[in-house]
C-alpha cells in the first residue's frame, strides 16, 4: 500500500502547475471479517481497498475531488491525472476562502505498528471454543489499516497499524442480552476466554427476575463501555475551540468559570497511543499528547487550521471537526476487583444507548441503560435491571459526584465499518458517581 501511495503523490506532483498546490490524503485497509450470529459463522470474507481524497488550491481558492483506487497503476495515474484537471477547471469559478489555512512547512514522518494477529481460522476457532454454544451475534475485524498524506511541497507522511476488533452480544431473549469487546494489537485466547467467561457469568445472571428501580438518584458504577459514550457526548464540540468561541460548547460553562469537574478526572487527545494518525488533511502534525482537562481543569482546545486562521491562533494539529480521535482518560486508585465492594449498594452499569444532549449549555446527556445492569446489594449483584433512562448533567456525573476512576484504563476501539474501519479510539477507565440520575 505504501507503494501505491508513494506512486500516486509522484503523479500529482508532475501533474500540478504553477502557482498550484496539491493536498492529498490516502486512506487504505487490508482487512479480514467474520461475521457471527447464532453463535455461528455466517459470513467470512477480507477487504483489501484504498481511497485517495484530492484537494487542488490556487491562491485562496480550492476544490476537493475523491476517488477509490484500483491498485492497477495505468488506470490510477488516469484517475489521478483526470480529477486534477477536473479540479483545475473548477477553481474558475468557486470564490476565495478567507479561512484556508494549509502546512508549508515539509515534516514528513513515518509510523509503522505490527501486531501479533492469528489467521482469520484460529480466531474463529478461539471465539467459538470461548463462547461455548451460547446464543451470540457480533463481528470480527482485523488486520493492517494505513493513511497517508503528500503535498506539493514534498512532505510525507505515512502511517500504518494492524489491530483487531471484536464486538458481541449474547443474547438471552427479550431485551435481555450482555455485550462484550475484546480489542487490541496482540491477540490472546487466554485474554478473549477471560473476557467471555465474564460475560457468560453476566449472562446467567441475566436469568433470573428483573427488577425495576423507582426513578431517583442511585450510586453507580459506569463500566468503560459505558463512559465511552459519555466521553462521546463530551466529544461532541466539547473540547472544540470554534465551538468555545461561538459559545456553543457543552463544556461552555467551564470555560467560563461557572461549573467544574471533578479533579479526579484528567483527559488528553493521546494520538501516540491510539489507532489514528499523528498527521491531518492540511499537513500539520499532531502532538503525541494534547492534554484537554488536568485534574478537572480546562487546559487546552483543540484548534483546526481553519479555526486558527479565523481566530489567529496557532492550529494545534485538530482535524477540521476539532474532537479527539484518540481521547485518553487517566485511571485512578479504584482496583477494578474493589469495584462492587466499593459501591455497595446501587447499580451497576455496563452499556449506556441512545444518548443525545437533552441540555446542551449544561452538558445534560440523557439514555438508556443496556444490555447487563444490575443492582447490587453489599457487594454483591443481585439481579438484573430494567431498561432505565437516565438524564443527568456531566457537570455532575464528572464533577462532584465523581467518587473514584479504575486504575487500568480499558481500550476501546471504534467498531463502525460502513464503508472502512474507523481509526477512532479510546482508552477509559470506569468510574464509580454517586447520584446518578435515574429518570423513568
């Protein structure tokens, strides 16, 4: 693939004119699925593809093209050489871009992360041997994904990892149903056996009579997968700085001083150590860490080139929708095995759904509890829990209420394949809160 990319950037190097600049982004995989249900093998199969994304920019105007490449390298130096020229023929009539802001300064890198991944067969083999005939459905996914980005200047820009990827469920009947993921760079069937035997353990306890709670407050612990989507929540023009300045960020009231967070709670953008790449579509290089909040305290913003343009500040590597693609929350003191003993008595929360700001200005997220929740009594779970909304305030949920972080963040990776495996990431610890707001 690499080659494929290195080719293509020559090409449009030759093929730009004076006064034009080329941006290019390549974006390619190298992929096996297996997809599950039944607790069976329903569909196998490898994806081997590759995109190219063309911007072409003349003074402060651009236009953008993108195009699946073939890997035949007659018919890609044509699709090249013909969306260059379509580009060029455009940029007559589009107007200047006051907010155009692109990398002059050539730093190339190149990042290259193997894994230890068995064949598609051995993996199959340790799933179904793991799940032992329980009732799952779900999906396998790995392999070696790359990006690449070249400019007119001569930067390069190379990245490529190889991970994997499962995500299942195992369904009991009804809504009653316990999901589990198992992601990394090295598989072991050790690893993925200790991960089913404890959904399996939640799935027994799934059996017996579940029990609804009375809408109110409850002391809970929010399982990784869980905070996962809250930290999504807070993703969502949270951390932007065109949304602080527009004054439409979630977190706006702690930009300003009026609301806080807990100084438990720490999180940074640590691209070094996620699956996305440390470079972006204009040219610039993201830092291997960008810390967001420190103990709780707003400490950066993520800043896109068009946002530094517009604001004359100085970009700090963020893509153009300024949200983490590699957002890291520092663990605690918590042992994970001190867990129930540590919250007691309250529910115990592995999955959260559906969630959506029901207040946006005072980051107020609302949704459903999912798949295995349980209420447990003196340490111990007691039975499972109907679906129950929640709609609380993060200011509270990881502000004050915020009791203790785990110790050893859990990662998770995107698990959303439409039309390629995505390269977002995310390594989160759970978090025992106090009041955790139970609604109907």
């Amino acid at each position: 693939m690499e080659a494929l990319f290195r080719s293509i950037a020559d090409e449009l190097d030759g093929a730009v004119g004076d006064g034009e600049v080329y941006l290019a982004t390549f974006a390619a995989e190298d992929t096996d699925f297996v997809r599950f249900n039944n607790g069976k093998v329903r569909q196998p199969g490898s994806v081997r593809q590759a995109d190219l994304s063309l911007e072409l920019i003349r003074g402060q105007r651009h236009a953008s093209s993108g195009f699946t490449l073939s890997g035949d390298a007659q018919i890609d130096r044509d699709r090249t050489l013909a969306a260059v020229a379509e580009l060029r023929a455009l940029l007559d009539d589009v107007p200047d871009d006051p907010y155009l802001l692109y990398s002059t300064e050539v730093r190339s890198s190149a990042t290259r992360r193997s894994g230890r991944i068995p064949g598609r067969e051995q993996v199959v083999g340790a799933v179904i041997d793991a799940a032992r005939s329980l009732d799952f459905a779900g999906i396998y996914a790995g392999g070696k994904i790359y990006r690449g980005f070249a400019n007119s200047f001569g930067q390069r820009n190379w990245h490529e990892v190889e991970n994997f990827n499962l995500d299942c469920s195992f369904h009991h009947r009804a809504d009653r149903a316990v999901k589990t993921a198992y992601a990394g760079t090295e598989w072991s069937d050790a690893e993925l056996a200790s991960r089913l035997d404890r959904a399996r353990d939640h799935f027994e306890r799934l059996k017996a009579p579940a029990r609804t709670l009375e809408p109110g407050s409850y002391s809970a612990y929010l399982a990784p997968a869980a905070m996962d989507e809250l930290l999504d929540m807070l993703s969502w023009g949270g951390f932007s700085e065109k949304q602080r300045r527009v004054k439409q960020s979630p977190l706006q009231r702690l930009y300003d001083g009026h609301s806080s967070l807990s100084p438990l709670l720490s999180i940074s953008e640590h691209s070094g150590g996620g699956v996305a790449p440390a470079f972006q579509g204009e040219g610039y290089l993201k830092p291997d860490r960008l810390p967001l909040i420190e103990g709780g305290r707003p400490v950066s913003t993520m800043i896109s080139p068009r946002t530094a343009q517009e604001y004359r500040l100085r970009e700090n590597g963020a893509d153009g929708d300024e949200a983490p693609g590699s957002v890291e929350v520092a663990g605690g003191a918590l042992a994970e095995s001190d867990v129930l003993a540590a919250l007691d008595t309250g529910i115990f929360v592995s999955n959260l759904w559906y969630c959506n700001f029901s207040d946006r200005m005072n980051c107020r997220v609302t949704g459903m509890t999912r798949f295995a929740s349980f209420w447990v009594e003196k340490g111990k779970l007691v039975a499972p829990l109907n679906v129950m909304r929640f709609d609380d305030s993060l200011f509270r949920v990881l502000g004050d209420n915020l009791e203790a972080l785990t110790s050893t963040p859990e990662l998770i990776l995107d698990p959303h394949s439409y039309s390629a495996r995505s390269t977002e990431s995310a390594r989160l610890p759970g978090a025992l809160v106090r009041d955790f707001a139970l609604t109907l």
